[in-house]
C-alpha cells in the first residue's frame, strides 16, 4: 500500500471517529443548553411556581379585593373593574398551563385542584358577592363572604401542594441534567483517549516507515551532490520514497557523465586560455597586427572571428584618433581667439541686469510691506467673526439645555405620578393588612397599628409629591422664560456676524488684488534674477570655453603622441599606416572646421 493511500485512509477513520463522537455529544449539549429540551423544562416549572405564587393562579388578591369590598361596599365600582382584570389574567394562564408540556399530574392539580375552588370562588363572586354589594345588602355580602373565604381556604391549600410538587418536578428535571452532562463528559473523555492513541500511532509508523527512510535519502543526496558515489538505498520500495530512490539512482548516473564531460571541456578551455592570452600580451605593447590563425580549436571559432574583427577595427580606430589629433589642434586655437572677446561683451550685460534687479527688489518689499498689513486687518476681522460665532454657539447651547431641563421636569412629573401609585397601592395594601390582623383577634393587634402607620406614611407621601408637582410646574415656566431671553439675544449676535462677514469680504478683495500686484512684481523680479544668473553663467561658460580651447590643443598633441605608439603596417615597419578613414570618421572631421569658418 503506498504512503498517500495509507495517509486517506487513516484521515478517513479519525474523521469517522470525530463525526460520530461530534454527533454524540451534540445530541447531548443540545439537551443540556440554555434554550434545550431539559433547559425549557426546568424553565416551565420555575414559570409555574411564579405563577401559582400572586397573583395571577393564586388568588389571594381577588379574595384582598373582596375583604375591601366587605369593609367599604362604595368602592365596589371600581374594585368591580380590578377583579374583571385579575380573573382575565387568572384565565389566560389557566389555558396556558392546559396546553403546556407538563406532567399529567401537576397539570390535573392546576385544572382540578386547585381551578375547581377558585372556580367556585370566581362563581360566588360574581353571581352573589358583587350584586349584594352593589345593593348595599350587608347580609347578603356577609353571606357570601363566608362561603367566599371557604373557597378561598380550599384553593390556598391546594397551591401549598402544587408548590411543593412544582419545585419536586424541577429537582427532578436539574438532576436528570446533570447526569446528561456526566454522560457527555465521559463520552468526550473515552474520545480524546481514542484520538491521542491514534495519533501516537500514526505518529510511530510515520516516522519508522517516512520520516528515517526520507533522512537516508537527504544524507545519499547530499553525498551525491558533494561528487562522491555511494549505494542508494530504499530502491526495493514499492511506494513513493521508491520512486524518489530509483530517480535519485538515474541522477547519480547522469551527474557522473556529466563530470567526464566537463574534464574534457576543461582541458580544451585551457588550451584556448593559453593561446588568447598570448595575443592579448601583444595587443597590450601596441602591436594592432596580430591575428588568432587556424590552428585554434573549432569548438570556439566563433570567438576566434570575434577577436581577429576586434583587434582590426580597434586598427582602425587607433589611425583615425591620430587623424583627427591634428585636425582638433588646428581648430582649438581659433575657439579660444572668439570665446575671448564674447567674455567681454558677456560681463558688460550681466553688470546692467544686476542693476536692474536691485530696483525691481525694492518696488516687491514695499508691496510686501503692504500684503502684510492687509493680512493683520483680516485676521482681526477673522477673530471677530470667531467670537461672535462662539457668542452665538453658547446662547444655543444654553437654549438646548434649558429645553432639556423642561423635558426633564415633564420626566420627573411623570415619576411623582408613579410615586402617587405607589402611594395609594400601600394604603390598599394596609387596608388589607388591617384586615387580616382584624381577622387574626388579639394576636394580630400590633400588626394593626404597624398597618395605620403605614397608611399614614403613604398619606404624607402624596401630599409631599403633591409639593414637588408644583415646584416642577414653577420651574418650567422660569426656563422657558429664560430660553426667550435666549434667542432674541442669537438673533443680535447673527445680525453682528452679518456686518462682520460683510467687512471680512471687503478685505479678502483688497488682499487679493494687493497680492495680485506682489505676485507679478515678484515673477518679474524672479525673471530678471533668472537672467542676471544666466548672463552670469554664459560669462563663465565663456570663460571656461576658452581655457577648454587651449587645454584642447595641448591634449590634441599628447593623443598624437600616444597614438604613434601603435603599429599598424602588418608588415612591422613601425610606420602608421596613411590609407583613408571611413566614412564616418571624415563626417565628424569636418563639421568643426564649417563652423569655425563661418564664426
């Protein structure tokens, strides 16, 4: 079996592991998550202890309702209104709780034991206790009052059972979790000791049947390449560390072929070093007549041709430098005559310009003297127009923050509303307490005096929000007041930064004509510079070309000097040789001697 196929098929059974370990423990984290089948049922149950307590499954509050009824029949309208919405909500859950995922027996105490008394209650209530009361029948009310509480008794010892069996069913279901979560983490653990013996041993077999047979060939390769012959080893393989072993065997051959050629081609190189550094020692003494004969190898005629063309166009070239030596002597001369006298006429124009330079130098400062003080003017105008705008900017800021404080006062009386409520729901609350420590007898008697201060507390209570109702109201007008003054002192300051910003505009056009003049003063005065420095350098170049013209003459002769050094007569007379130049030479011969002619 090869390295690759063996590879695949180890990756494919770790992947089948992983897949199925995955989808293991998937399925539990799933029951076990927030949102999770268990997680929805520990849920379920907590909602339903929420709702079994007050209000709306238990109703200790429609039954408070009624005890304040008993006490005040006048309130019945609106307490009418209070146990319509407490019923109604006492209905919706009991359909929820119906149709919910519970067990059976905790939703048949929801519906039965529990709904069948407070059925009764809700029935009393409505077809005995609220018509008595609305008639003002005290008898009737006791009455129904009585087979009320009865009810009422029934219920609150069924929702003491559904509790307990409530939070039983939730200690069941947070227990049935937390072996899910045991199971998943052992399957994780079983998994992980799976996956790491599978990587030793794929990790063992890589390294005895890849990993050493791979260093054998890198040492054989390296011998290789340093020159030496050695045995390869692995070529009995049948995979791909044999495929590399029976290539590096054929690299091996070809590498010593290829050293036998280059030994051959070495000793033919030297030969041809020998020879070419021969005539390369002539041509180095100024002998331009040697040429490569016959007897060089034929594998490098070609540079044999490219060496005799060389030595006889450098001939050439040696002859026509010699030529020209003389004819660059008789023109220097008559350069040097002309550049004199230009030099002259150069200085006297450049002291005119420099002149003038000076005059256009003192027509651009006073402009720039002007340019300055228009730019000052602007910049105060400019901060003028700053402050206004920050005058401008702090009067809206304070208009937006009284506005704010406005908002905030409507906020603050919407909170004393809330404390208005909650005020009223403690006197209710009270009531209640003084109800039922009237119920209680002598025992509940201290409980009754904590239950009329606490009346009385929630009385003062509102009066005092009453107080800070008015001061709000106050306060509101004042800031609004204040935000008027406000704005009428924005719409000043906007008209000042009209007038500003009117004078600012002047000024911009008056810089900007000021700085239109310095600008073509200052380019007119560049200009001159620029031509003062020209004129100056011409001079110079003048100067400097005259000099050339005599430093030519003097270096035309030496180069005439240095090229009868050399031979050109293949007959080794040492005379130079007088045939015609080319072409090209007697072209650029005479273009100096026209123009000299001509000046």
């Amino acid at each position: 079996m090869t390295i690759l196929r063996l590879v695949k098929w180890g990756a494919a059974t770790l992947l089948t592991v992983f897949v199925m370990g995955g989808a293991i423990v998937g399925w539990q984290v799933n029951a076990v998550r927030m949102g999770g089948a268990m997680h929805l049922e520990s849920r379920m149950a907590s909602d339903l202890i929420a709702d079994i307590l007050p209000p709306p499954e238990y109703i200790v509050e429609p039954y408070l309702e009624v005890s304040l009824v008993l006490i005040d029949p006048a309130t019945v309208g609106a307490a009418t209104q209070r146990l319509d919405k407490l019923k109604s909500a006492y209905d919706d859950r009991q359909t929820y709780w119906a149709q919910s995922r519970l067990p059976a027996d905790i939703k048949q105490s929801i519906i039965d034991e529990s709904g069948k008394p407070a059925r009764e209650f809700w029935s009393i209530l409505e077809r005995r206790f609220l018509p008595a009361a609305r008639a003002r029948d005290d008898v009737g009310m006791r009455a129904a009052y009585v087979d009320l509480r009865s009810a009422y008794t029934r219920h609150r010892k069924a929702i003491d059972d559904l509790v307990v069996a409530a939070t039983a069913y939730q200690n069941d279901v947070e227990a049935e979790a937390g072996r899910t979560a045991l199971t998943m983490t052992l399957t994780l653990s079983f998994l992980g000791i799976v996956l790491l013996g599978s990587v030793a041993a794929v990790s063992i077999y890589v390294i005895r049947r890849v990993i050493a047979p791979m260093a054998d060939l890198s040492a054989t390769t390296a011998a290789i390449a340093d020159g030496s012959m050695v045995p390869i080893p692995h070529t009995d393989r049948k995979d791909e560390l044999g495929a590399i072993a029976h290539a590096l065997e054929r690299f091996a051959h070809a590498a010593e072929e290829r050293r036998n050629q280059d030994a051959a081609r070495f000793e033919e190189q030297s030969a041809v070093n020998a020879l070419l550094g021969r005539h390369l020692s002539a041509l180095h003494d100024g002998d331009l007549t040697q040429e490569i004969g016959s007897d060089f190898p034929t594998a490098f005629g070609g540079l044999r041709q490219h060496f005799n063309a060389a030595v006889a166009e450098l001939r050439t070239m040696v002859q026509a430098v010699y030529n020209s030596a003389t004819a660059i002597g008789r023109g220097s001369a008559e350069i040097a005559s002309a550049t004199e006298d230009l030099a002259r006429r150069t200085e006297a124009s450049a002291a005119n310009h420099e002149q003038t330079n000076a005059a256009l130098q003192q027509v651009s400062e006073r402009l720039g003297g002007t340019l300055q003080a228009t730019d000052e003017t602007r910049a105060r105008a400019d901060e003028a127009t700053r402050a206004v705008a920050e005058g401008r900017a702090t009067g809206e800021h304070a208009a937006a923050s009284m506005d704010r404080v406005s908002e905030r006062a409507r906020d603050i009386g919407s909170v004393i509303e809330g404390l208005d409520k909650i005020a009223f729901q403690t006197r209710v609350l009270a009531m209640n307490a003084a109800v039922e420590a009237g119920n209680a007898g002598e025992a509940g008697r201290g409980f009754a005096v904590v239950a009329d201060l606490v009346s009385a507390l929630a009385v003062r209570a509102e009066s005092e929000a009453q107080r800070v109702r008015d001061l709000i109201t106050e306060t509101r007008a004042e800031v609004e007041v204040a935000a008027d003054a406000v704005r009428k002192m924005d719409g000043s300051l906007e008209a000042i930064s009209d007038d500003v910003d009117a004078v600012h505009s002047l000024l911009v056009r008056l810089h900007e004509d000021s700085e239109i003049q310095a600008r073509a003063v200052t380019e007119i005065a560049a200009a001159m510079r620029t031509l003062d420095g020209t004129t100056q350098q011409n001079a110079a170049m003048v100067e400097q070309a005259s000099a050339a013209a005599r430093a030519l003459t003097s270096e035309a002769t030496a180069l005439n000097r240095h090229a009868t050094a050399f031979r050109f007569d293949t007959q080794e007379t040492g005379i130079i040789n007088t045939h015609t130049p080319p072409r090209a030479y007697v072209m650029l011969h005479d273009v100096p001697e026209v123009g000299i002619a001509s000046a």
